[in-house]
C-alpha cells in the first residue's frame, strides 16, 4: 500500500502540485518558492519521522509529473538506516511516470546505514521520448563519528527507467552485503562514498557534454603514469604506481542513440563527491531554480 503520492501537473501555465497524499513513516515538505520566482518549478521534499528509516519499515511513494511540468524531489539531510532488528530489512520504493517535455530531479543526500542495517531500495521511472530526467543514487560508508565503516548487514538500490510505458531502457543494481570470507570493508578499502549519476533527455545534453569531457579529463590526469614515475633503463616506481585515486569517476552512454549518460563514482570523501555534484550540475539552476547541492 501507498505511503506517499504526489501529482504535478501544469495549471494555468505552471507545474502545480494537484494531489499530494503521505502517511506514516513518510512526510511531504513542498515549499512555495525555491529560489527565482521566475522558475517553473515544484520542490517537493521527502522526510522520515524520527529523522531515519527503522527496521522493518517498508515506504511506498508514487511521483506522476504531467506534461512539460519541471519537478525536483530531494531530502534535507542524509538518509539515515537504522540498526536492524530481528535482522528486518527495511525498504522505499519509487515509482514515478514523467510526462512529455517534463523534467524530473531526484537529488537526495546520501544513504547513511547504521552498524547490522538492512536496506533495499527500488526506483522505477516511466519516460516518453522527450522526457528529462535526473538521478542522483549515493551511499556513503556510514557513521565515521562512531568508528562506523562499512558496517552495516545489507545495501541493495536498484534503477530501473522504461521507455514509453515497458520498453527497458536502463536496468542497474548495486549489492553490497557481508560476505563469509571478506567484508564490504576489505572490498572497499579505503573509499568511503559510492555514487551514480543518471542525465536522460534533451534538456540534460549539455550537462551530459560537460560531464562527458570533465570526466574523461580527470580520470586521464589520475591515472596517467608521468615520466618521472619510470626510473632509468625503463623499470617502474611501483610506490607511484600503487597510489590510489581519492576520486575515481567513469561515464558510459545508454539507450538509443546514447540518450542517456550515467556517471559511476567511488571516493575516499563525502565533501568530494558533493563539490563534484555542486559543479556539474551547477547549469541547471535556471531550470531547477537554485543550484543543486549549493552551499547552505
């Protein structure tokens, strides 16, 4: 059953909240102004009772956005995992249907799983053609402050976006869980964030450009090997060799004709990962009406 139900569509020249339904453990913030009363914009922010998600709690929330109507659904902190009781696995599940020529943002903060956490989480978007969309998935190791580190049972997000009602366009899961032999630690070593950003439609091109060339700039800089790393008669520094990146990124395209661009991202930092979001996505603010992950 439903927990929460949202529905925009364009009223008098503008995206409108028509419908707007939650239960508990989930609550609806939308706001009458985000940033220049200009934009054509509907924020729409997500929050938990008790400031996180409780073992066993299971959240369902329907997003329909109308034709040509610009929607942004975020959060105003991390999303905090409990610790699991009984070894319940909570979970959210989003559907959403964006309409044509509308634009879509899901930016959320972080998921922060607490030590023995179980969580899963399943994101399904139904798209036209010219529909935009945005997507922002990222979890960070956990609690650092309290010697937390990739301490939890059980992580599982999975992004599922169909084209014109059931054509699969974009099909993606990530799993990490605790294994008998090796812990999500030791896989992680010392990367503390994973992310992925998702730039679908005509209105995300330039974004997607730009994205594009930063990547493959950085990553070319990271992990270039300078000739000061060779040593006389060819025989390689290995200690330059064995340095890991703190930031790694890769872009890949997607879809008929790349619509699609989705960036992979695992870092040593969460400010990295923010101060990344903050520039790429810093040209949408006209769209969006302020800057995604601006500096409070």
């Amino acid at each position: 059953m439903e927990t929460g139900k949202v529905v925009v569509e364009r009223i008098g020249g503008k995206s409108t909240v028509t419908r707007c339904f939650s239960k508990y453990p989930l609550k609806f913030i939308i706001p009458t102004k985000v940033g220049s009363s200009q934009t054509d914009v509907v924020w729409i922010y997500s929050l938990t009772y008790g400031g996180g998600i409780v073992s066993g709690d299971s959240i369902s929330c329907d997003l329909t956005i109308g034709d040509g109507c610009t929607t942004v659904l975020t959060t105003q902190a991390s999303t905090k995992v409990y610790k699991s009781l009984q070894s319940k696995c909570c979970e959210q599940v989003l559907e959403a249907r964006i309409g044509c020529g509308a634009l879509l943002a899901v930016i959320p903060d972080p998921v922060t799983c607490f030590s023995t956490a179980k969580y899963s989480q399943k994101q399904v978007f139904r798209v036209s053609a010219d529909s935009n969309l945005l997507i922002v998935d990222w979890i960070t190791s956990g609690r650092h402050e309290s010697g937390e580190r990739w301490d939890f049972e059980l992580y599982k997000s999975t992004n599922h976006i169909f084209l014109e009602g059931d054509q699969p366009l974009f099909l993606d899961a990530i799993l990490l869980e605790q294994g008998s032999i090796t812990t999500i630690a030791k896989r992680m070593q010392d990367y503390q964030v994973l992310a992925m950003v998702i730039l679908l439609g005509p209105k995300m091109q330039h974004v997607q450009n730009q994205v594009q060339q930063y990547v493959k700039n950085l990553m070319s800089e990271q992990l270039h090997m300078p000739s000061t790393a060779l040593r006389p008669y060819g025989k390689i520094n290995v200690d330059h060799c064995l340095t890991k990146p703190a930031f790694i990124a890769s872009c890949s395209v997607f879809g008929p004709k790349g619509v699609g661009v989705v960036v992979r991202i695992a870092a040593m930092t969460t400010e990295s990962v923010y101060r990344f979001l903050q520039h790429q996505l810093l040209s949408l603010e006209p769209l969006l009406g302020v800057s995604p992950y601006r500096s409070s």
